[in-house]
C-alpha cells in the first residue's frame, strides 16, 4: 500500500478543540496525524497527516471533511 503525505487546511477552527475534534476524525479514517497548527486570528487551523488510498473516501463522509479544503 503507497503511503503519502497530505495537508487539509480547516476554516472555522477557532481554537485547540475544533482541531482536536478533526485530526480525531482523521485518525478514525485510518490518517496518521503528523503535525498541526492555528491561526488564531485567522481562525483557520491545518494538519499534516500521511494517508493511503483508503483514507479519503472515509473521510469525505466526516463532519471535519466540510470544514476542509477537501469539501467538494
């Protein structure tokens, strides 16, 4: 299985929690959650996550997919 590295940047993300609350469905997704991080002022968040092919499909299903740059 091909592993890659993503980023998913998150609007919406106005503090620790939001973003705790989308690598949590990420990991739930199969994603291995490598780094992150806000702007506050922003209220903007992103994570790096490594995925493979299976990754993506679940993820569109989640709730933190509509807050992503992958919502389409």
């Amino acid at each position: 299985m091909i592993m890659k590295t993503i980023r998913i940047h998150f609007y919406e993300c106005e503090h620790e929690g939001d973003l705790g609350d989308y690598k949590e469905d990420i990991r739930s997704c199969g994603g291995k959650v490598l780094n992150s991080g806000l702007n506050y002022e922003a209220e903007t968040g992103w994570v790096d996550v490594e995925i493979d092919d299976t990754f993506m499909p679940k993820f569109k299903q989640t709730s933190a997919c509509g807050f992503s740059n992958y919502d389409s």
